[in-house]
C-alpha cells in the first residue's frame, strides 16, 4: 500500500515539474504549502437534446386515400323448429237437443201446448219453428171469461264472416170476450157471440247485422218489420216500420247516424187517414277510462193528427267513480213514441177497436239520473229519478157510449210526472238468482182528473234456485197499488139531467206464484205451476175480475 502511494507522488511531481520551472521565474513566498488529497473521479450529468428533426418543405402533398367496397351477399339459410299452438282447455260442449215439448192441464179447463224445434250448432246457419196453445175456460162464476191464445213461429239465421241476417214468420191467433159488465147488464148478452173478439195477426221481420270487427270500418245494423191485423169487427191494421243505424269510430269518438220509419193504417168507422214517423238521430260518443259522453240530437216529422216538425236534444254522462263498482250518469233525451192497434191490444185487450184512434204520444223531455254499480261479485243495483213530459200519454176508460159499458176507449192527454227505479240483483252462478224491482210514479195530468188504470207503485220479486240441476223452484211476488177509474154518474137540477165525471178507486194487487219442476232425466221432468196463491180477486181493469187460486201441472221431454 505504501509502495503505491509512493510511486502517485512521483508521477504527480513529474506532472507538475514545468509549472515549478515557471513558478521559479517569478519571485515566490517564503512559506510553500503542499496539500496531498485522495483523487475522486466524477462525471457531469448528460442532458438530452429534445429537438426532433424535420424537414420543411413548402409544397406539402397529401395523398388521397380511396376504399373500394366488394358486394356480395352470403347466403343465410334458417331452419325453423315448429311450436305447436296452445290450447286452452274449457269446459266440454253441453250436448244440446233439436226439439223441446210441453203439456200440461189446469184448473178452469186450462190446456197448454208448447212446441220448440231448433237445428243444432252451426257456423254458417240456424233455423227453427215455435208453436203455441194457451187456453182456458176463465173465471169459473162467469160464462163468458174463456179466452185463447194460439201462435207458430218460423225463423232462421245465416252467418258470414262479415254480417249476419235474421228472418222470421208468425202468426198469432187471440180470442177473448168482452166479459166486464155488471150482472143487470148481463140479460142483454143473448150469447157469448155478442161479446167475443178474435185478433188474427200476421207478422215478418228480418234484420241485418254487421259483424263488427275492425273500427276502422263502417258500423250498420237494420231492422224491418210489418204485421197485419184483423178482428171480428171489420177493423184492420197495417204497420211497417225501419229501424237503422250507421257508425264509424274515429280516433277516439265514435260517430252515428240512427233513421226510424213507422207507418200505420188503421182502418175502422173513425177512418183516421195515414199515421207516419220519421226520424233521424245523429250522435257523438266519447270515452276514456273513467267517463263516457254521448251527445246528439231528435229530429222528427209526426204526420198524425197535424203535420209537425220536432227537435229533441239527446245528452248522457257517464262517469265510472270505481271500476264497475259505482258509476253514477245523468241525461236528457225525448222523441215521438208511435201507438197501434197492436201494442194497445197487448196491454188491454178488452178495447174498442172500431172506436180507436192511434194517436202517437210526444215525450217532451225525459230528464233522469242515477247510480248504479256492484255491491259484490254477486249483488248488483241500480237506483235512478226521472222527470218526464208527455203530450197524447193514452189513457184507457170506459165507453160510455155502449150500453152495457164493456170496452175501453182511449182517450189523450198531456201527463207530467216523476219515476223513481230501483234494482237489486242476486246471483250465485247458475244456482240461485233473485231480483227485486220497484218504481213510483207521481203523475199530473192536465185535463183528466187522474191518470188513469196507472197505479203508482209497481213492486216485483222473482227468484229461481236450482237444486243439483233436478229440483227447479221459481216465485214471482208482485204489488200494484191502488189505482183509478173513469165513471161518469148523472145529477138532475131543475129537470136536467147533468153527466158528472167522477173517479173510482180500485184495490191494490198482490200476486204470488210459485213453480216447481223435477227433472226425471235430462230429457224428461214434470211440473207444476200454482197461481195466485193468496187467491185475491183483484181487477186490474175496471169490472173484470182475475181468476183465483189456480193449479197447472204437466210434462216436458226433449228430444
């Protein structure tokens, strides 16, 4: 180690042996310092140069790049698993049968006779016929009460995808008797002849229905009708009437069109002339979730007695407070309702036909609301008040004219007055059903002194239970109250004889019937029918008695 040391101090003084002789030129200090210290090599640190080189070229060229597309389509093939459709599977189809039969006997010599055949299913068509007998000897304490009912039927449908037309064909056959007189009148009837009355009616109608299926497409359904009617007294009647609509929906309203048409001739000693109709109901109806609007209006031309044009406005409103549960509406809607020989006949056979006037009634205005809705899954109701107008509301009294005083006559008058309804409904699937109905009335007619033969309480309760689908139980309950008839009583002032009109209150009605059937098998059962079971002798039209308690029983077979 010394040896190394010795031979860098040699090789330093070698080094630095010019710079002594130059040193020596020049005067020196007296004091000559030497530092001897180790050597420590070191490097600086390097930077690098951060520059890139370029080029600068003034006419600088950009190459235009350019893509070619090659087109062609690889062939996809797809192979598609099929997926049979889902079924739904219901209920098994109830075996139905082509022809359906009734007899039966009752009390009072009282035959019944009924007849039903029908084809069975079909896509493309359905027909059939009806036949009918219903008679009886009547009230037993009168010889002259029988009457008889009679009826055939024949009608057929055809279904296309498109529409569906409906045609049938009747005639009707009814004999009754004039039998409402009091017993002093009585020895003036030489026999049952004087008083009988016999309607031969012969009736057609068809009918053409859309089968709606898009709403983009027209809507229509027609209706036309005709009968003609004959009796014992010379009278005859022919009616035609038409009925149609047109709609189409569009966006969320739909918009309609309803036309009417009903012609009447009655011909009998009044000779009245032509009673003609027309009519034509444009409307607008719109619907959300929650309400429904419908808006229109009645335009009329009423031919009888005068010529007259008349305008109806027609509203109602509809709003659905909980789903299918409580929906209350309120409207207003009038128009021209068209009397005939027939409907009269219906509801009160016992009128004077040769004395007929078949004036059409004008509803004014029917202003109503109202709520109905679901108490339950099986409880429904409905409960709602109008306010009517009628100008020609016909009213049946006594023709005082005759002498025996047997027939009714009508006679016209303009009647205000208010309705209350109310529905409830029970029904426990097929098994048990019972409905309850009642409506007042409070009338105010403007020249007669009451309305009359109207009561103004009609109450009604019918059931049916089913017990395992062999024993069947119907009953029916009905009330009328009290109610009035014309009677014209004589006064005599001073030797003159003054005709007095006066009305006379009739006895309220009550009516239970009950029925029973038991089924042998599903072809044949037996029944048996009890009428008027608290055996009231009550008069719905002024002198003429119901029948009392009544028994009819019999068989019905399928086949």
């Amino acid at each position: 180690m010394s040896s190394s040391k010795n031979i860098l101090i040699l090789l330093m003084a070698f080094l630095l042996l010019p710079f002594t002789d130059f040193a020596q030129a020049k005067p020196s200090d007296s004091t000559t310092i030497f530092t001897e210290t180790i050597f420590q090599p070191f490097l600086t640190d390097a930077f690098k140069i951060k520059d890139n080189p370029a080029i600068k070229d003034t006419n600088k060229i950009i190459p235009e790049l350019k893509y070619n597309f090659l087109n062609k389509q690889v062939p996809v093939t797809f192979d598609i698993d099929l997926i049979k459709p889902a079924k739904i599977k219901g209920e098994p189809l109830v075996k139905l049968y082509r022809g359906y039969a009734k007899v039966g006997f009752g009390t009072n010599a009282t035959p019944l006779a009924e007849i039903y055949y029908n084809s069975k299913r079909s896509k493309t068509l359905s027909y059939g016929f009806a036949a009918k007998h219903f008679s009886s000897r009547g009230i037993a304490s009168n010889d002259y009460s029988s009457f008889s009912d009679n009826e055939l039927n024949v009608f057929g449908k055809h279904f296309t995808k498109e529409f569906t037309l409906y045609g049938t064909m009747g005639y009707t056959r009814n004999v009754n008797h004039y039998y409402g007189f009091s017993d002093q009148n009585a020895a003036v009837i030489i026999n049952d002849d004087d008083i009988r009355q016999e309607l031969d009616k012969f009736n057609i109608a068809f009918s053409l229905t859309r089968n709606f299926t898009d709403t983009s497409q027209f809507d229509y359904n027609f209706d036309v009708g005709y009968h003609n009617i004959n009796d014992l007294f010379q009278v005859s009647e022919n009616h035609f009437e038409v009925d149609g609509k047109l709609s189409k929906y569009h966006k969320n309203e739909l918009y309609a069109i309803g036309v009417e048409m009903n012609y009447n001739k009655l011909i009998n000693p009044l000779d009245q002339g032509n009673n003609l109709i027309l009519g034509l109901n444009p409307h607008i109806s719109t619907s959300t979730n929650k309400w429904q609007f419908q808006v229109g209006i009645g335009l009329y031309l009423n031919s009888y007695p005068d010529t007259k044009f008349h305008f109806y406005p027609k509203a109602e409103f509809k709003y659905n407070v909980v789903e299918h549960i409580i929906i209350p509406y309120v409207g207003i809607r009038g128009g021209l309702i068209g009397n005939n020989l027939n409907n009269f006949y219906q509801e009160n056979p016992f009128i004077n036909t040769q004395l007929l006037e078949t004036q059409n009634s004008n509803q004014k205005y029917d202003v109503y609301g109202g709520i109905r809705g679901s108490l339950s899954s099986k409880i429904t109701f409905n409960a709602s008040f109008s306010q009517q107008k009628v100008e020609g509301m016909p009213l049946y009294v006594k023709d005082f004219n005759n002498l025996i005083e047997n027939k009714f006559v009508l006679v016209y008058d303009t009647v205000k007055f208010s309705k209350i309804t109310g529905e409830l409904a029970y029904q426990k699937l097929e098994k048990f059903k019972i409905l309850l109905g009642a409506n007042y009335y409070s009338y105010n007619p403007r020249n007669e002194i009451k309305v009359w033969h109207k009561p103004d309480l009609k109450i009604s309760l019918s059931g049916i239970y089913d017990l395992s689908d062999k024993i069947i139980v119907r009953a029916d309950f009905f009330y009328f109250s009290k109610q009035y008839a014309k009677v014209l009583t004589t006064q005599i002032t001073n030797n003159t004889i003054t005709f007095l009109e006066e009305s006379k209150e009739l006895d309220g009605v009550i009516d239970i019937n009950l029925g029973l059937e038991y089924r042998y098998t599903k072809k044949l059962s037996a029944f048996i029918q009890f009428n008027n079971i608290t055996s009231s002798a009550y008069k719905k039209w002024d002198d003429y008695p119901t029948q009392k308690f009544g028994v009819l029983g019999g068989l019905t077979y399928s086949f």
